[in-house]
C-alpha cells in the first residue's frame, strides 16, 4: 500500500466495556497507527460512553463513536454507519474483544492491494487466561502464552507467512474480526446488508458480494495475529435464515444489497 493512503480501524461493541478498554489500549500500542478509532456501538449502556470519552484523553489518534438505539441484534445497520462516516480510503474492521499484536495494524496496511480484501485470523484464550488479562491488563500474548489455543494462529511470521497465505475468490471463511477492505469497493456493493437480521454471516454475505464484483480474499496466516478473548456464545437463532441468503447471493451473482448504505 502506498503510505499516504489513509486508515479507519473500526471496532464493533455492545455492552463489554472492560474488553473494549483492552481492544483500544492493544491499538494504541501499535507500532503502526490508523488515522482514525471509530467505534461502531449497537446500543451498549452508559458505562460504555464512559469508558470512551475517557480513553479518547489518552488516545494518540481521534476516536469517533457511533451509537444507535438497542432494538436488538443490529451490527449492520451501525457498521454501515460508521463506516460511511470514516475517513480512511482502507477500512481494517475487528470485533470489540479482540486484542491486537503490536504489528497488527502494519500487516494489514503491508499486505493491502487493490483488488483484494484481507481475511485474518484469530488466536482464542481461554477462560482462565481471558480472566488473568482482564485482572492484570497485561497486553503482552504470544504463541506459547500459557492459555493460547490455535497457536499457529498465534504467531507472527512475516517470511513464512508469504508461502501459507493464499489468494482466491472465496467468501465462506471469512471472520469480520480480523478483516480489512478498501471503502470503494464496501461502497461499490453498497455495505452490509440490513435486511440479515439476528446474528451470523453478515461477513461472509458481504464477502460473497464483494467477490462478485472480482475482488479476491487474501487469506494471511502468521501476520496481522490477534486474540479473542473468550465468552459465552451469542444467540444464533436466526443463523440459517441469514445463511440461506447467503447462499441466494453466491447463486445469483448479486453484487448490491438492497438495504444497505443508500439507504441510511
């Protein structure tokens, strides 16, 4: 990537303040900075608001938040908003427990192409080491860390990362906490599809759309790592629905959703 193309992390949250402190204080460690924090808020409490009007005293870079009504589960609808609001030309977008290595913000910008998006990985803890960072606020994880599943996923290889990642027209593995994308091309297929309602593939139905306008995923293994921090898993009630719809785009070619941005 050309150094003066400028970058938005956006992190996505609801009512998880004390991992949110971690996933921000990971970004200001970064070697390599974005230009710009915005938080994308699908209706957290007032202890979240807080928290990031605090942090925004000691953050060397703006962060903006955006905040909606809780109406349920509508990661969509305030993810397009933010990122309609960012003023990054590339977009690196995580989930808000997700704490990032010191080099994750450089990988993504090193490895951004046009014509691709970035599929990342994750590393998981478990919950006793999720309990110790939370206690100690030690942001320092590495591969051998005691409590570090998917170790591979863990490490940072820059050379080796070069042979095990892949280049491809894919969509169904993708994880929108650790992912990046150029704005144009978000907005080229019109953002997040509104109408997927409930959690689960909101991600991989974008990345289908996005490779039907022939933008590849550049799957990277050992850079761009980081680590989730481990919780109960979300209600996935209306999974199948969405996948199925997934499925409708990948059939069908479709490039532009119809409730996405143009619509906000």
């Amino acid at each position: 990537m050309k150094r003066n193309v400028t970058t938005t992390l956006v992190i996505s949250t609801y009512n998880w303040p004390e991992a949110l402190e971690l996933v921000l204080r990971s970004t200001f460690r970064q070697t390599t900075l974005p230009d710009e924090i915005i938080i994308a808020d699908d209706g957290s409490g007032l202890g979240t608001r807080k928290l990031i009007e605090g942090l925004k005293q000691e953050s060397p870079i703006p962060i903006r938040h955006f905040w909606h009504e809780d109406k349920g589960f509508r990661k969509t609808v305030i993810m397009n908003k933010a990122i309609a609001a960012a003023t990054g030309d590339y977009i690196i977008q995580i989930d808000g427990d997700i704490l990032l290595h010191s080099k994750f913000i450089a990988d993504h910008i090193n490895e951004a192409e046009k014509g691709y998006y970035i599929r990342g990985s994750r590393a998981l803890l478990s919950p006793s080491k999720t309990f110790s960072v939370f206690s100690t606020k030690k942001l320092h994880i590495h591969a051998l860390s005691m409590g570090v599943t998917n170790r591979i996923n863990a490490s940072r290889w820059p050379l080796l990362s070069k042979v095990l990642s892949k280049n491809r027209y894919k969509s169904n593995n993708l994880k929108g906490c650790n992912f990046s994308f150029w704005k144009e091309d978000f907005i080229a297929v019109n953002g997040y599809n509104n109408d997927l309602e409930g959690w689960g593939h909101e991600d991989i139905e974008l990345a289908a759309r996005l490779t039907n306008i022939d933008i590849k995923q550049r799957k990277l293994k050992m850079k761009a790592v980081c680590f989730h921090l481990h919780h109960e898993i979300n209600s996935r009630h209306n999974q199948s629905i969405n996948y199925n719809k997934y499925l409708e785009v990948v059939k069908y070619k479709v490039v532009k959703c119809k409730l996405g941005l143009e619509l906000l």
